[in-house]
C-alpha cells in the first residue's frame, strides 16, 4: 500500500530522493547513466527504470527524479558539467515513465537542480528544468556529498548561486533544499524564496547530545524576514557554534538544573522533564535521553517555522 | 500515622491459590496480580513515561546500586525522591542493591557487616551495610522497599553457607527496619531466602513472619535452578506468608512462569526480560517468542499480534519492523512497547479470570496456546496438579 502506510505515517506528505542528507555518502563510480547509490548493503547501481520501479511500489506523495549529485565545492567543473548532462537526461527519462505510469497519477516531481558551486552549470540545469510545467517543484540538489560538514558551509558560498538560479525558475513552484544549514542561513534560504527544508538540523543536535534553545525575534522588513535571536553569542568570529543556538545537556552544569530544556517551549521533554533528568539519562546511556533531546529539538524546529510562517502571512495580507 | 499501604483482597480462585487485590500505595492503586517493569537507572529503556501510561503500566522498579552511584543519593535528594526527578507518579518499587552487587562484581565479599565491594569505575573500596542501603531507598522514596539481604547463589551446594544468609538476612532485616525513616510512605519488604532447601525456606519465612511489615518478597529464586526446584520453592514459600498481605516472587518475567506462580498465590513479579528481549529483536507473542531479525518476515504484512492494542501493532508490520530491526534505535521502543502491552495485558486477563472465578480455565487455555502440540514441561504440570488444574 505504498511507503506511507508502511512507515506508519499515513496522514502525512512523503517526499523521496536517494540520499539522505545526515550522511557522508561517498559515491562509488557511476556508469553510463547508472547511478551509485551507498545502501546499509554496501554500494549498487541503479537506473532510471528500476529507480521508478521502486517509486512506483512506495507511491510517495513526491519525489526527486533520479540524477547525479555528487558534486561539493571541490568539485572539478568537468564533473559538474557531466553530472548537469546526465541528471537532465535521467529527469527526462523519469518523466516520461512518469506520465505513462498509471499508480504516480497522484504524486508529483521534483526536479533536482545541479551544478555544484558553479554559476554557469546551475542556470544551465535550471534553465533546462524549467521549461516543463508538468513540475511539482525544484530541488537545490549537488551542494554536498558529505551531510555532517553542511553545518560548517557558510550561507555566503551558496546564498549567491541559489539566487542566481532562483531567477530562472517559476515563482509558483516548490523550491527544496536539504540539509544542515545554519538557522541564520535558513532565514537567508526562506528570504530568497526557499519552502522546503529537512530535519536534519535538529537531528545533528540531538546526535551531539544537545537541545536547540536560542530564543528569537522574528521582523519582517523590506520585504524579507529579519532574525534577532539572543542569549546567544553574536560574535562571528565564535568558533564553538554548540554555545549560539544550542545547550549540550552532557555538561556537568545541568547535574542539578531542575529546569526545564526551555521554559517557554511545550514540547513533551519540557512539559514533563528537567535539564537535570536528561543529563542523568545521557550520562547513564539510557535511549530515552536522546529519544526526549529529538522530541524537544523536533518541537522547536517545528515552533521556529511555524513563527515564520506567520510573519510572513501576517505581513502579506 | 498514614499508611504505607493498604491491601484488599478483591477475589480468591475457588480453585487455585490465585488472588486479585487492589494495593494502595501513597503514589498509586496497583492491581495484582502485577508485573512490575524494570527501569534500572530511572527509565524503562526508551519508553516514554506517557506510553507506559498508556499500557497500563502501574508500578515500575528502580535498582538502588545503579540509581546510588548515579545520579547519586545527595541529588536524588534535591530532587525530593525518584518520582520526582524522573516525573513517573505512579508506584515505584526499588531494590536494595545487594543482588546487583553480587552478581555484578564477582570480588563482592559479605560479612556480618555488610557486602564489600569494589567499585567498578575506580576500584576503591565500599561498604553497603543494611543501613546503607535503606538510607539510599529512603533518598529514592519508592513505594516499595526491599531489605538487604545475604545473597548466596541459588545453585550453591553449600548448604552451611546457605543456613548462615537465612539467619544473617534476618538479622539484617531488623537493622534495615531500625534504620528506617519513613515507614509511613514506605513499605519494607523481607525477602525469604533459604535457597533451595525445604527447611531453611520454612525458618526463613517464619523468622519473618515474626517482624511487623506489609508485604513479602520470595528471593533466591530464578538464578538458574532447575524448573522443577523453582516453582517448589514458590509454592512453599507462597503456603507459609500470610493471605491477608502481598508476596512478590523476585526475577520472574517469562508468560508461563507467570502464570503458574499466580497459580501458587504470588502476587508481584518484576524482571528485565520483555525489555531485554525487545532489544535483540524479540516480539512476545501468546504462543512464544519471535524473532523479527529472520529473514521470513521481510514480506510478512501483519501486525505482530493480531488481536494486540498496542500501539507498534496498530501502526505498524512484521515486515516494517523487520526492516529497522537491530539498525534504527526506535525499533528498541516500538518492540518494548509490544513486549509490555503483552505482559500487562496477561497479568489483566489473569486478574479478570479470577474476578469471574475462570481462572483454572483460563490456565488450561493459556498453555494450549502456548504448547499447541500438548508438550507441556513436566514441571508445569506437576506445579498445577498441586492446585489441581490439570493439563490434558
Ligand atoms: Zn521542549
Ligand atoms: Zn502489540
């Protein structure tokens, strides 16, 4: 019955791609428009047929077309160039089984955008993209291979090119990116026009045995979101980035902090739990620690857009 | 002066030792018969307190030696007890720590005074008197409480040895209950030991039987004795300690062990077994046990239990769970909250069968659906005769 009903989320939007972005996906060689995927079972190679063999058996409500992306900033621009050229040929290959598959009649595409850190190759691939309209949307595909360093790409190396290649898209379609990105590069991301972003911003804190509780102010003016966020150091020259936005809750300060994670938060883990619980929990390897660090991060993640959403509706009526 | 407990015995099986009763504890109401999960450092292993909740789960257990060491007695306090700190309001049972040391640190070394041991992080020397111990209780404040006592391995064939820990965990029994402080919130349990020899069963319960408490607890047991000693050791425990107050058989988690024990007229039960399990992939299941790591359930689009109320069956395949098995750590909760909704939902159809006075019926199909084929253990038949359910 589909990925949904399998995972136990049916009443929620599935959106499926082949990599996942907390990862260091080091990719074994492609062939002729074979793409290398790493699995739990050691690399394979897949083509756009049996790639849409799987979509058509996980039903998803979208997904990314298949393509090379195994691009990052040391990437050579002949590889850049090639992983352009056979992404395309693979989107078109995908949409066209696409349109002739009878159970994807309700899911919808999106198109992965390559060309690394190159201007030049990401308007090409975009340019390229967009002539369809039969689209879902747009993935900002090919910034890295290695999910845990997204966090130490600065916003200023990808802001330029993503903006760039905003200019040649729609405006009425989704604009997807993945990854780790700083918040203060999401709020850049979301003023460029980005919609969609993954969760593993808060899955890296809770893996470092921390809780996301930077206290924010959200602005609207000139037409973008400003962030004031406090309690957070705002040197830039600050390289221990574990102080600005987050706590690491395995710090002996918390042995007897019987507050909670956050005072304002409602999640579960701050309704119920102390700072000086999970430390124990964490300190004594116990799951549940870090089951609690993901409930609360989640939360909050969840609370920060759902406050920009807001700004940005209210501001737009 | 309030009570630390108060126990009412609801229904008697008319044929059987079996009983239901209600168990008033400051923090919580616990039917018995109960299964008591165990959440050794302050936390069932990553369950959450709301899906405990959920399942029914009524009084849970901490160990003393763990929860001592960290996070330690002086914070504990702060806290103002376990319940607090880990924010569980139901029942909470702690044990007194002399069995984790002994089974745990092969150098532990009892004497009259306490069990020396050294500790595992930095080697240096400490002493856990009976005293001790009930300080470290009282600083975790469960509901329940149990005595220290003189471990001795259930398979020892010392049996001079044996007679000394019966007589030496009654003495400690009355420093422990001396050393008290608050025995209107908590209730002190004494474990009868005597290993596996009639008479020092029979002395050690009758040494007991002679101090003021509110409950028992039969020790010594589950430690790799042969089935057939075991549930003798039970039932003659279970016939000397007093109806009218709780008897808790320590150790014991298996369905079909639970069952005849419940048979003998015990009441309370813990053991680290449905969680452990969960952990190496294993799902409890009315016909046994299986394990969701094999390769036939890749394609196998059932729950794990059909008629279960949990939540991972009402959400989620065996094919599912095969999947994330022993890769994701959420698997560890979704399997541990399968394997405790089947505990509780046992020892509630165990409860209800005796409200109804089906209780022997209830065995009799109980172990059909465990054994299909009809080969039954011997031990199990032999347990039930004495209360005269038989087996076909
Ligand atoms: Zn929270
Ligand atoms: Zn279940």
């Amino acid at each position: 019955h589909g990925l949904n009903k399998f995972v136990g989320l049916e009443n929620y939007l599935s959106c499926c791609s082949t990599i996942d972005s907390v990862l260091n996906t080091p990719r074994g060689k492609n062939q002729k428009d074979k793409v290398s995927l790493k699995t739990k079972s050691g690399n394979i190679l897949i083509d756009y047929e049996k790639y849409m063999d799987i979509i058509e058996v996980f039903k998803p409500n979208m997904y990314v077309t298949l393509s090379i992306s195994d691009t990052d900033w040391d990437s050579s621009y002949s590889l850049i160039e090639k992983s352009v050229n056979i992404s395309n040929r693979l989107f078109m290959s995908c949409l066209e089984r696409h349109h002739k598959s009878e159970v994807l009649k309700g899911s919808g595409v999106i198109a992965p955008i390559q060309g690394g850190y190159n201007i030049q190759e990401r308007i090409r691939s975009a340019t390229f993209l967009s002539e369809y309209n039969d689209l879902l949307g747009f993935l900002f595909d090919g910034f890295f291979t290695d999910g845990t360093v997204v966090e130490d790409i600065p916003g200023n190396l990808i802001l330029p090119i993503v903006n760039k290649t905003m200019e040649c898209l729609p405006k009425d379609k989704m604009k997807i990116i993945f990854g780790a990105w700083t918040l203060d590069t999401i709020i850049d991301l979301i003023n460029s026009g980005m919609d969609i972003f993954d969760s593993s911003l808060p899955f890296f804190t809770t893996e470092r045995n921390s809780a996301l509780i930077f206290n924010y102010e959200l602005k609207y003016k000139n037409d973008i979101i400003i962030m004031d966020s406090h309690c957070c150091t705002t040197d830039q020259n600050n390289v221990d980035k574990s102080n600005s936005f987050e706590i690491c809750l395995m710090d002996t300060c918390y042995f007897e902090d019987f507050n909670p994670i956050n005072e304002s938060c409602s999640c579960l883990a701050c309704r119920k739990h102390t700072r000086a619980y999970i430390h124990h929990l964490l300190m004594s390897n116990e799951l549940l620690g870090s089951l609690l660090l993901t409930i609360h991060n989640l939360h909050y993640f969840h609370q920060f857009f759902k406050d920009i959403r807001e700004v940005l509706l209210k501001n737009n009526q | 002066m309030e009570k630390a407990m108060q126990f009412d015995v609801i229904a008697t099986c008319s044929t059987t030792k079996a009983r239901t009763s209600l168990m008033k504890l400051p923090h919580y109401t616990v039917e018995t018969p109960i299964f008591m999960p165990v959440g050794t450092k302050g936390s069932i292993k990553s369950v959450l307190l709301e899906q405990l909740e959920d399942i029914n789960c009524q009084i849970i257990l901490g160990n003393t030696y763990h929860l001592g060491l960290r996070p330690g007695v002086e914070l504990l306090k702060k806290a103002k007890g376990l319940h607090n700190f880990m924010g569980w309001n139901r029942a909470l049972l702690t044990d007194s720590g002399g069995f984790q040391m002994v089974s745990l640190l092969h150098m532990a070394e009892i004497n009259e005074q306490g069990v020396n041991f050294k500790s595992p992080y930095d080697g240096t020397k400490s002493l856990l008197t009976p005293e001790k111990s009930i300080q470290i209780q009282n600083a975790i404040g469960a509901d329940i409480i149990m005595q220290l006592d003189d471990v001795v391995p259930t398979t020892s064939k010392d049996d001079a040895r044996m007679e000394e820990a019966t007589y030496r965990t009654s003495r400690w029994l009355d420093r422990c209950l001396s050393a008290h402080e608050y025995p209107e919130k908590q209730n002190i349990f004494p474990i009868v030991q005597g290993g596996l020899i009639d008479n020092l069963r029979k002395l050690s319960g009758n040494l007991h039987l002679q101090r003021k408490v509110n409950g028992y607890a039969i020790g010594g047991l589950s430690g790799g004795e042969a089935k057939d000693d075991f549930w003798k050791m039970v039932s003659l425990s279970s016939q000397l300690l007093p109806c009218n107050k709780p008897k808790y058989v320590m150790g014991v988690g298996f369905a079909v062990d639970l069952v005849i024990c419940c048979a003998l007229g015990a009441d309370m039960f813990d053991c680290v077994f449905p969680t452990r399990t969960a952990r190496f992939g294993c799902a409890l299941t009315p016909h046994g046990q299986i394990n969701l790591k094999n390769n036939k359930y890749k394609m196998d689009f059932e729950p794990i239990e059909k008629n279960c109320i949990c939540s991972t069956c009402k959400t989620y395949t065996r094919a599912y769970l095969h999947q994330i098995v022993s890769t994701e750590s959420v698997s560890c909760n979704l399997l541990s909250v399968h394997n405790l909704t089947y505990q509780m939902q046992l020892m509630k159809s165990i409860r209800d069968s005796i409200k109804e006075n089906k209780f022997p019926k209830f065995v009799q199909k109980f172990m059909l659906n465990m054994y299909p084929n009809k080969n039954y253990p011997k031990w199990c038949i032999d347990a039930l005769k004495t209360v005269s359910i038989e087996l076909e």
